[in-house]
C-alpha cells in the first residue's frame, strides 16, 4: 500500500531515488517536484490539494480525461481471470483478439492488421524493422533507408530517437544511427519565407523528392512524419503539404508511414491525423490515445500492402514479452468502445473542436507577443515572438517560452513550452465551460507573461 506522507517528504524520496526523464536532476531535485496525487475529468489534485487544469490531457494521452472507474473494473476483470500470457508460441487470448477486432473497425479500409507493443517508441521501433524486413522480403535489401524529419518526435528509443529529428538528443549517445536522414519540417512561419502557405506547403514536400534523388530511391525505404508534429511544437502542416508528400512517396516507391501516437484516437477529431489531411500511409503507428495512458499499450496498424509483404515471408523475429498484455488490451478496449460509442471523437469533430479552436483564436491573438495561434480539434498553439510584424523569433529559442510556462504552471494551468511554441493538448472530454476556464486563467497568465517581459527588458 501507499503510505501517507507529507509533500516534503515525497519530494525528498523522490530526489533521494527518481531520475526522471527528459530531466536536469540537479536542478529538478534543488526545486522539488511537484506531487501529482489525483485526477477527475480534465482536473488533477496535487498533494497541497491545488486543482490543477490539465491542459496537456497528462503527456497528450488521457483522451477520455481521469477518473474512469469503469476502466478500472475492466483491468480488475482481467487480472483475476488471465493476468498474463504471452502470444509468441502458438497461443493468443480473448482480451487481444477482442481489442483487434474493435481497432480493425475504427482504423480505416485497407488497415484490418496490428502489431502490439507497450510504447509509442517501441511501435516506432518496430515499424523501423517491419519497414526493412519487407524490402528484404522483397528482394530489395539496399532498400533501407528512413527519411524523417528535423524537429519531428518518433520517441526515446535508439531507433525513435535516431528517425526523430531532436537534435539535442542525437547529441546525446552516438545518434543517428546509419541508415536515417532528415529533411526540415514544413514550419511555414520559419521557412516560409514571402510564400502563402499554400505554395510553401508543396515546396517544403518537395524536400523531400530532393532528399530522395540524393540518397537514391533505390536506397530509400520510407517517409515517416507525425501528421501533425506534436512534441516539435504542434507545427500543423499546409493543407498541400501531406498530398504532394503522398505522390512524392508512390512515384519513388517508397513506403509512408504516418506515426500517429499523438493526432491518433480522436485528437483532430477523425479517429487518426491522417483522414484529417486525407492521405493513406502504408503503414501508422499508434500509443498514447489508445489507451488513454490509464496502462502502457502501443500498436503498428499494417496496411494491407505491407502485411501481405510480411506474412509471405515468413517469421517476422520481433516481438515483446507485453506485445498484447491482456489487462493493457482489456483495458484499451474499454478505451476505444468509450472513443467511439459516447461519441466523444464526433464530439471532436462537431463541437468541442471547432469551439476550442475558435475561442483559442480569439483569446490569444490580441497579444503583443502572441503570433501564429493555430490548432485542430483539440490540439492547439502559438508562438512567442519578439514582433509579429516581421514575424520575429525571440534569439534564444526556449528561454522565452519556459518563462510563460512556469507562469501557467504558478497558476494551476498546465501548458507545454516546446521551444517558444505554447501547447495545449486537452482531453477529448473537456466541456465549452471548462474550455472557457482554461482560457480564462491562460490570459491572465499571458497578461502577466507580458509584463514581465517588459519588466525584465526582453521586449
Ligand atoms: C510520444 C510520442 C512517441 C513516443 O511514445 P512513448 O510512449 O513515449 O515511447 C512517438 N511518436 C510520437 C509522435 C509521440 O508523440
């Protein structure tokens, strides 16, 4: 059991034993970390009893927002009839084939197969080999290469990280690995230059038919981005870019994938990132959203391309211990019936999202500061600009945007800073009147943000 101890002691425990991820322990364990104790719907608790607005739906996860007790009874179900058994030799159980069932029905035509892992980084990883194992099968062994994109998030993995495109984790231990490149990241506010985004969308697709003649489409094996780059900073692409990146793909052959960790389960208010942008990959990745955190699941949607590609060739040597851990499936069952049958990704679609996006427009814009306020369904941004007039980045991209995040923080509103670009990822569930509250408390916290810029001369 949990004991009961008091805030100061969490944080001495926790400094004492916890290295947390992406983290300056150092600076971490000086300030003390903030003790999460509960959560109800888009609300957290912490263990000074502040209730907390979770912008952020935990790490772009918890779709259906916290406190699904049904969920928990789902998990118990399953613990007491079949905790665990493994799908490797010969075997399967009712919890993975009933959750493959359910996902071939959301999942667009063509997508009737999955490959079950406990992350996003690991489906990232295992559609890497997934990707080279069928141009072996194919006969085309020099086929190997995966195009990625800078500042695109694929995971921490050795994989994940190497195709993602954070270079301040490439610094980090030898990285990338062989066999990945990267092209710029169809961020129309930086690159855009005096194009529309219209036109900048296909030149900034057409990168990637550059990057593609350099290497030699002989060598290319796929193009993976996030249709929307969450961790890069929500950077929603032209409504061009996806369709010439599509045509740009099948001319060379080379396989598409989409990684939909983030846009996927609801987010933009089609079930995945890419019928928002109308393109068919061959292949998407998935994990957050299809759980909605409340256990670790993640999953490979394998088109019908590919998986044939696969089967014909035999054993695929891949796979983990937890590759569809029945109380994970039971549980991202329950999930995903939730997503679909209280309507809660529709809701997305026709209501909650295009309110959001309307009020995140009107709230934000007014500011001095503020440009670029952009989102889809219920994913959401803007960026922190030294003048919007020349369309001006502030010099130390970062700094600026932690700044205005610990003001939201102070408040009890959690925001994400990725650079100067200011996110939001609520869950799916959030009502107009908890909208409304958010945005209420999101500017003050702004109006405060300005004014300490000029207080401190940054601006
Ligand atoms: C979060 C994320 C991942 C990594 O998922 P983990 O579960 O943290 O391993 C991969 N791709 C994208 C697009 C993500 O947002």
């Amino acid at each position: 059991m949990q004991k009961q101890r008091t805030t100061s002691q969490w944080r001495e425990l926790d400094a004492a034993h916890h290295l947390h991820p992406f983290t300056d322990t150092a600076s971490l364990n000086q300030a003390g970390a903030r003790v999460m104790t509960r959560g109800e719907g888009v609300y957290l608790w912490d263990s000074e009893g502040n209730k907390i607005i979770d912008g952020m739906a935990g790490l772009w996860c918890v779709n259906v927002g916290y406190g699904r007790k049904d969920f928990a009874e789902a998990a118990r179900r399953q613990m007491e009839e079949l905790p665990f058994y493994n799908t490797f030799f010969k075997t399967t159980h009712p919890a993975v084939v009933e959750l493959s069932s359910l996902l071939a029905e959301v999942t667009p035509a063509g997508f009737d197969r999955v490959f079950y892992t406990n992350s996003g980084s690991e489906s990232v990883d295992t559609m890497i080999r997934m990707v080279r194992r069928y141009w072996d099968v194919q006969g085309k062994p020099e086929k190997k290469t995966l195009i990625g994109r800078w500042n695109g998030y694929h995971g921490s993995t050795i994989g994940g990280a190497s195709l993602g495109g954070m270079k301040y984790m490439h610094e980090q231990g030898d990285l990338p690995i062989p066999g990945m490149a990267h092209i710029e990241q169809p961020w129309w506010y930086k690159h855009g230059k005096d194009m529309t985004p219209d036109e900048f969308g296909v030149v900034a697709a057409r990168w990637l038919e550059e990057k593609i003649l350099e290497i030699g489409a002989d060598k290319v094996a796929a193009f993976v981005g996030e249709p929307i780059q969450g961790a890069g900073g929500v950077i929603v692409p032209p409504a061009t870019y996806w369709p010439e990146i599509e045509r740009i793909c099948r001319k060379y052959d080379v396989l598409l994938v989409a990684d939909e960790v983030i846009c996927g389960f609801g987010r933009t208010g089609e079930w995945f990132g890419h019928q928002h942008f109308g393109f068919q990959p061959d292949l998407f990745t998935a994990a957050k959203g299809l759980s909605s955190g409340y256990l670790p699941i993640g999953a490979v949607f394998v088109g019908k391309r590919v998986a044939e590609g696969l089967i014909a060739g035999g054993d695929f040597n891949h796979g983990f211990t937890y590759s569809g851990h029945p109380v994970c499936a039971a549980v991202a069952h329950a999930n995903v019936a939730a997503l679909r049958d209280e309507g809660i990704v529709q809701r997305v679609k026709d209501d909650i999202g295009p309110y959001m996006q309307k009020r995140w427009r009107e709230t934000f814009s007014r500011f001095e500061h503020v440009d670029d306020v952009r989102g889809v369904g219920m994913v959401q941004a803007f960026t922190l600009v030294k003048n919007k007039a020349k369309r001006e980045l502030f010099p130390d991209f970062g700094e600026i945007g932690t700044l205005c995040r610990d003001i939201f923080f102070r408040n009890n509103l959690i925001m994400r800073a990725c650079g100067d670009h200011i996110v939001s990822a609520p869950p799916l569930v959030m009502t107009r009147a908890e909208v409304d509250e958010m945005l209420a408390v999101a500017e003050r916290c702004l109006e405060e943000f300005e004014q300490t810029l000029k207080a401190r001369g940054l601006a």
